[in-house]
C-alpha cells in the first residue's frame, strides 16, 4: 500500500508532463495557423506568449471593451498603440477604434492566436486604477539616487519583475546621464543579464539582474525605437529621444542578436557643447599653429587617430571657431552626431548613393567657404578634397592612422599624386583621448623607479624648438576615488596632440613620397610634440597620471 502510494504521485507528474508537451505542441501548431492566416490576409502576426504585455498598454482600453471585441493592447508610446486581434471581422472591433481615434490614439494592429489573447488578457488581473490616455518614458533630473537605485533593484532579484519595463529603462537612462556615460550596454548571459556604462571611454559594468525582466527591458527599448518587435535574429538599428537633467538626449540604439538574447547598445548623443579650441588640451607651439592655420582661407586640415579619439569634437570646435558672419559652412556627416547653428549639415547615406565623394562634388556647386568632411576611406574623396583645398576651399577631414606623420603615407597608398596633395595640406593633428584625474580626491603618486625613468626619458627628447620648459622635480599625481567621481578616480576627458604644419620641407617629402619615419623625423625637428610626451607634460601638471598616459599614447 505504502509502495503503491509513493508510485501514484510520480505517474501524476509523468501524466502532467506528457500533457505540458502536448499544449506547448497544439499552441505552436495554432500560432504556425496564425501567422499563415495573417499572410494571407495582408496583416502583421505576432505571438504574445514570447512578449510581456505593457499594464500601461491594457489601461488604455477597458477589461469589457477589449473582451467584446477580441482584442488586447500590449504596447503603448505615449499616444501610439500596438493592439492584438483575434478576429479582423469581430463587429465590435470598429467601436473600439473609433473610441482610441477619439482620445487621439493612433493604433496598429497585429493578428494573434486566441490563446496568445487570453494569455495576455490575464494582465488585466493587476490592474487596479483607471485607464490613462497617455503614458511617457520617466526619466528623471540627473541624479546619483538613480545609480543606487539600479543597484537596489538588482541587489533585490525580483523588483526587476515587480516594476515595469518603462520605469526600469528610465532609471538605466538616468543612471546612464548621472554618471557621463556615452553608451550603455545591455547583454544577455545564461542566467542573468548585465548593464555596462562606457565612461570616458572605458566600458564598467554597474549590475547584473535577474533575466525575467530582459525581455520587458529589450521590448520597451524597441518600441521607443520604432523598431520591429518580432524580429529577433537580425541586426536592427533605431532611435529616441528623451529629456534629462534639463537637456535633449537623442538615443541611438542598435540590436545584435546573441547566444542568449538580443545584445543591444544605446548612444547617448547630448545637445552638443561645441568646445573652444583651448580647453580641447592643444597647448603652446601646437595651439598657435592650428589656432593661425584655421584662419586662412583655404588648405587641408586633418584630423587622425582611432575611433573614439575625439577627432570630430576637435572639427566642431574648429567650425565653431570658424563660423562667423559672410562665411558658408558645409558638413558632410555619417551620422549627423549633433546640431550646429548657422551651418548646413548633410547626412551621408551610401545605400541610397549619397557617398561623401559624390556629396563632396556636389557641395563644391553650392559656393562653400569651409566643407567638413567626416572621414576620407577613398581615393575619390581623398582627390576631390585636395583639388578642394587647392580651389579656394577650407577643408577639414579625418583619416585613421596611428599619428600624424603616418597621414601623408596613407593618403599617397590610397592614390593621391604628391603634385596635388603638396600644395594642398596645411596641418595634420594625430590625437587621443586620455582620462583627467578628479581633482577633488587628486594626490601626488609616487611612481616606480623603472616608469619615472621611462617618463624622463620620453621628456628629454623633447624638441628645443617645441618651447617646453621642464620642471626641476618631477612630481605626479593620481586620484584614488571619491563620491564626486563615483569612485572611479577620473573624471572627464582631454586630448593629447601632434601637430605638424605642411612646411616647405614636409612638401619635399611628400614630393619624394618619403616613408613615414622621415616625416616623423622632420616634423619633430621643426617642434612637433608627441603624443606621449604630450600626455606626460599633463600628468605633470596634475590633469591625468602617467598610467592613463602610457595606456592611450603607446602603440
């Protein structure tokens, strides 16, 4: 009997098993049904069993009206409303509609499997107040109780179930502002999933949570950027627009699919603070000759390093230096990255055929007195801005190569003939960007022997004719972490230069089509700092320290 008794409950499980295998096979076959009724029919499919349905969705429509007409909202964007219906012909479908158009809702609607109806259907069970007509992303004035909260939430498990999708993105979003990030990155692992913040460069990861609210998280940040919520296998770009801390954030979103789930990554793109050429971190000999080649009526300036160097914020503050009364300004962009006053700006699109090549011709007719240009990849573009410069225009450009004297190399592999890029070039600036110390929690740091060393070799080569006059002691400084700098110790970013004019010997050169070691050597002659010796001259001035300095500067 007691044999028989431990037996029973384990054929119930067996039976409960067998019976979950076959619901989970009859729901796919009717969802497979759907989505063939819904081709058929010319309408979008989309199963609600894979998509946590939005409360502030169902508040749009009364429990009553979505039951009579077959339907149910599971998304909302403010006034925009992603509805579910099970039947297209359903006759109380017409009055629900008419009743949104009237509060002003725009709806779409989706087919759905009856199940996937009444699935999503049970979220009406929570809810508890009336509907709204409108429901916005909160995000809140900048502040560090955001970053805290996160960590709350993710130190708790479950409150990532409990709220809601749109609260949980707006305290990433303002977490994100609170602490100067420029991108965030939410990844997918096995059991949890985690949130990065790239600051200053350097990506720190704030909190992993629970992965029941991931998907909620991933829907929310779609629907915000228009994107396609049932597409999960392809790459997908979007973006929003939020405001925070009293300024405009545009949110530039891409999706990537993974092993786990959907990798995404959010720039956050500011109302641009466009800087004056001083305070990028251009001093001395450097300064003044960028400062009096900007003047000028007509050459090259470029702009070199890797992706993230700041090359385009030192373009910004070279127009905002340059756009004045009388004068016609140009951009050529991808992407367009912020907005300036008073200066044309054209986004460039290569799948519809807008090359910065064929931008560049056809901004040449429109009577510029400056062109930017975002980037020379080509030897069309890198020839039409040369002949450009060499016709009466200012252009600024970038190119990406490790310094400034591996620039002229580049452009002369790529095609460009030595008798037009010699007249033509003006200055190169190869840059980086290196962390600045906080300066409230800043201490002096005694280095090792074996680094000082190092560091006052590097600044002992320093050309008589850059002007730099050394120290007797050489003191630097580190900053350990404080509240301030969220104890990271950093706080911000500068940049650190080479500068060189395109003198008469740099245009020998370039007619000998000389190697970039004999560049390097001529510019350096004539005063050029290096990057490196750049950065140490700033660690010695307390602005960063010398382990920042050798991780950017050093190749």
């Amino acid at each position: 009997m007691i044999f028989g008794n431990v037996a029973q409950p384990a054929d119930f499980s067996r039976a409960d098993k067998m019976n979950q295998a076959v619901k989970q096979l009859d729901r796919k076959f009717e969802e497979q049904q759907v989505a063939e009724t819904a081709k058929r029919l010319g309408l979008p499919y989309f199963n609600l069993y894979a998509f946590p349905v939005d409360q502030y969705a169902l508040r749009a429509i009364s429990q009553e009206q979505a039951e009579g007409a077959l339907l149910v909202p599971f998304y909302r964007d403010n006034l925009s409303l992603k509805l579910g219906i099970v039947d297209p012909s359903n006759p109380r479908l017409n009055d629900v509609l008419g009743e949104l158009e009237k509060k002003k809702f725009s709806a779409e609607a989706y087919l759905v499997s009856e199940s996937g109806w009444q699935h999503a259907m049970e979220g009406y069970k929570h809810i508890k107040t009336k509907p709204v007509q409108s429901e916005e992303l909160r995000v809140m004035e900048s502040s560090p109780e955001a970053v805290r909260r996160l960590k709350d939430i993710a130190a708790s498990g479950q409150d990532v179930v409990r709220i809601s999708a749109t609260d949980f993105l707006g305290t990433i979003l303002t977490a994100a502002v609170s602490m100067r990030a420029s991108d965030i990155h939410v990844q997918a692992e096995k059991d949890f999933f985690s949130i990065r913040f790239r600051i200053d460069g350097v990506l720190q990861e704030v909190a992993q949570f629970h992965n029941a609210g991931y998907h909620g998280l991933i829907s929310r940040i779609k629907i915000l950027s228009k994107l396609k919520l049932n597409i999960t296998k392809v790459p997908q770009d979007g973006s929003f627009v939020i405001s925070a801390g009293g300024h405009n954030f545009e949110i530039r979103v891409s999706v990537l699919p993974s092993t786990y789930g959907e990798a995404v990554v959010l720039r956050l793109l500011g109302e641009q603070v466009v800087l004056e050429i001083k305070t990028l971190g251009l001093r001395d000999l450097a300064y003044e000759r960028v400062a009096a080649e900007i003047e000028k009526p007509h050459g090259l300036i470029l702009t070199t390093g890797p992706t993230g160097s700041g090359k385009t914020t030192s373009l910004y503050a070279f127009l905002k230096a340059a756009n004045k009364p009388g004068v016609k300004i140009i951009t050529l962009e991808n992407p367009v990255e912020y907005r300036l006053e008073n200066i044309e700006q054209i986004q460039i699109d290569e799948n519809r055929g807008l090359t910065f090549a064929g931008a560049l011709r056809s901004t040449l007719r429109q009577d510029p007195d400056i062109i930017m240009v975002g980037e020379i990849r080509d030897l069309d573009t890198a020839e039409t801005a040369a002949q450009a410069a060499l016709t009466g225009h200012m252009v600024y450009s970038t190119l990406h190569t490790n310094d400034a004297a591996g620039a002229i190399p580049r452009l002369l592999n790529l095609g460009v003939k030595p008798v037009t890029l010699a007249p033509a070039l003006t200055v190169v600036i190869a840059q980086r960007l290196v962390r600045q110390i906080c300066q409230n929690c800043k201490t002096e740091d005694l280095l090792d022997e074996k680094i000082l060393a190092q560091a006052r070799s590097v600044l002992s080569t320093i050309p008589a004719k850059a002007g730099v006059k050394l120290p007797k002691d050489f003191k630097f400084y580190h900053s350990p972490g404080c509240a301030e700098c969220n104890y990271i110790g950093y706080k911000g970013r500068i940049g650190v230069f080479e500068v060189f004019v395109a003198d008469d010997t740099i245009q020998k050169l370039i007619y000998n089509e000389a190697s970039t070691v004999d560049i390097r050597a001529a510019a350096q002659a004539s005063g050029m700092l290096t990057m490196l010796q750049d950065g140490l001259l700033k660690a010695l001035e307390g602005i960063t320290d010398v382990a920042e300095v050798f991780r950017v500067a050093v190749d």
